[in-house]
C-alpha cells in the first residue's frame, strides 16, 4: 500500500446490492489498511440489516454513522443535508464515495464544500442505477438529469458498475467531464461453492426487495399463467421485504388456485437460494445486480430480465434471458420447469463467472481509481 486512506462511503438506503457493494469494499478496503467509515440513512432496513451493520460496526474504523436521509428531494432535505455535512466533515476523509443518487450528491456537494475550505478530498460516484432509471421524458427526469450535469462538474472519478450504465449515463446526462472507469461487482471465492435444494424446495423463487421496479408483480401473474399452461398449481417462494409487500401478499392469495406462495422476510442470501428450484429475476430496471451474481454462482438455474448489465453476465444471446412482461416470463417458466435439466445447461459456465466478477478484482480496480484521483489533484 503506497498510502493509508480515510475513506467515506456515502449512500441512502442500506438495502439490497448497494449496501452488499459497500460492505465488500470495506471489507478489502479494510484489509488492505485503509481506515473506512459509512454515512446512510437511518430510517431504511429492517432486522436482517440490523445484524448486517451490527457485525460491520465492530470493525469499521471510521464507524458507522447514520442519520435520517429523504428518499426524495423536499424539504425535509435541508435539515438532512446539514446533519450529514457536519458528520462527513468530522470524519475528514481522503476518499469521498457515493453510492446511488442521493448519496452522490452528497459526496459531490459535500466535497466540493471541503474542497473550498483546502481540503484534498476525492470526490468519487457510483450510480448503481439511481436517478438513471428515470424516464428522460418526464418532468422527474429532466430534473434529475438537469441535477446530475450540474453535479457531474464536481464529480473527479465516476466508476460505472456496468457498460448499460455508462451508456445511460452518457444518453441522458452526458459523457461525463471526469475520468470514469468500468468495475464489475464481485463475488468472494467462498461464494462459487454449489447450494443445494432443500427437500421442500418449492418449483420458483424470488430473492429481493418488494416493490414493483423490481417484478414480483409481473411474476406472480407469470407464474399464475403458467400453472395454467403445465396444468398444475405451482409452489412459490419470495424472500424479502419492502412496503409493497402485503399487496404481493393479497395478490398471491387472490391466485391461489393456480399458486402456492409463502412470503419470507429477508435472510442471507444462501439461505434462500434452498428454498426454490428455479430463480426467476423478474426485474423491470436493474444496473449491475448482485443477486443475479450471487445465483449462478451457487449453481441455481434462472429466468432473469434482459434489463440493464444483466445481459453482461449471462450474454446477449442467453436463452435464459426475458423481457420484463407477463407473457415472456410464463412461457419461460413453461419451458424451465418442463425440463429443469436441459435448462440448467443454459447458465453461464463457472470458469468465466469466476474471471470477471471477482471480489478482489473488483476492490484491486477501484484502490487504483482512488489513487489515480488523488495524484491527479495533488
């Protein structure tokens, strides 16, 4: 290590593939000697992120500092926003990282401030999807995209998650000012080991938050249609939570006729991938999803959408990839669950997922953007 960092990651919600993404790089960052901190809401997660920051706390050098953060933008935010400059400035960091929309724009404004005060600070960003899911032709999105050109002058190092997202950045933002780098989510080595069904597997599974962007909607109407089409009732499981949750829930006892669900509170990962044969990724807009990761590498056949960097993991071309509609989904279903076999030969082989969405590969690639940033403002 040629210098010892302090290192801030910014971010709102501490849910999902955006939290994993930041407890791994602190984990390395860790590792390899830097001191790391976390700045994020206080008012997201549940109990299973409870544990995940209680076991992350112990070892956080810079600690763990959360403070009620407004999903979106009014006036609330001002308050918000003060309370954060004054924890983030206390922590005098080097490296100033944030994570999705709102906690890249604090990155960026808060360093910026920094910077006014001689501060050396970084100001790196990390869309992971975020503000890039809105539509450029509503009134949202102009805003949104309006922010982002502004912030993107105060932004010295994007890293993009995958090339969908550099290419939604560059189609409704701009190409961006700064230097911006390419670094695939990565997997631990441990997380390639198989997982194998539990004797009560149910035929489908679904792992992730409960709210419509990310499908169980379209899912449980696929799988509704294609226990029609088998000619049986076919069993479900959803793991994960979120406040649209008991609307899946009144939806799924609607089609109960057709489908068993059960509905389970969020639970690691490998844990869940027992509980179902078939994983189906109904997402309507995903930017580099671990949890796509996460299952092929524990050995599970999936259905996923042809949505964002997915197609970067599985390959254009996949046959286990669907549009994020009804009718696409349950006829993947069909075929799927009539021939699990010949459909599990359709996952991306071991050997190459292995290669490109390493962990350590992942943290090696952004030490080395931090670095390069800090020389260039030196």
């Amino acid at each position: 290590m040629s210098r010892k960092l302090r290192i801030v990651h910014c971010f709102r919600s501490p849910v999902g593939g955006l939290f994993r993404h930041v407890r791994d790089l602190a984990h390395a960052q860790l590792a390899a000697g830097h001191d790391v901190g976390i700045v994020c809401d206080s008012t997201t997660g549940g109990a299973y992120e409870d544990k995940l920051f209680a076991d992350i706390e112990k070892i956080l050098t810079l600690g763990v500092k959360r403070t009620p953060m407004q999903r979106h933008v009014g006036p609330g935010d001002l308050a918000a926003a003060w309370r954060t400059y004054r924890i983030i400035s206390e922590l005098k960091p080097d490296i100033l990282h944030g994570h999705g929309a709102k906690g890249g724009a604090y990155a960026r404004l808060f360093g910026s401030l920094s910077r006014a005060s001689r501060s050396r600070v970084a100001r790196i960003y990390t869309p992971h999807g975020g503000s890039l899911h809105y539509d450029v032709d509503t009134l949202t999105g102009k805003a949104f995209f309006a922010a982002e050109r502004l912030l993107g002058r105060a932004t010295d190092q994007f890293l993009f998650v995958s090339d969908y997202e550099r290419r939604t950045y560059e189609t409704k933002v701009g190409v961006p000012r700064a230097p911006y780098r390419l670094v695939y989510n990565g997997l631990r080595a441990e997380e390639f080991a198989a997982v194998r069904d539990s004797k009560s597997a149910t035929d489908l599974l679904y792992v992730g938050m409960m709210r419509d962007l990310k499908g169980p909607d379209l899912l449980l109407e696929a799988a509704a249609d294609a226990a029609g089409t088998i000619g049986r009732r076919l069993t479900m499981t959803m793991v994960g939570d979120g406040d649209d949750k008991p609307r899946y829930q009144s939806r799924a006892e609607a089609l109960r006729d057709r489908l068993d669900v059960q509905l389970l509170p969020a639970m690691p990962a490998r844990d869940a991938f027992k509980l179902g044969r078939v994983m189906v990724v109904p997402s309507r807009a995903e930017a580099m999803p671990y949890i796509v990761l996460e299952a092929l590498a524990a050995r599970k056949p999936m259905i996923a959408s042809a949505v964002g960097g997915i197609p970067e993991i599985f390959g254009s071309g996949s046959a286990a990839l669907v549009q994020p509609e009804v009718d696409d989904l349950a006829g993947k279903i069909t075929t799927a669950l009539s021939d699990e076999k010949t459909y599990r030969a359709l996952m991306p082989a071991q050997a190459e997922l292995r290669k490109r969405f390493s962990a350590d590969e992942m943290a090696r690639q952004i030490e080395a953007a931090y670095m390069a940033t800090l020389e260039r403002l030196a």
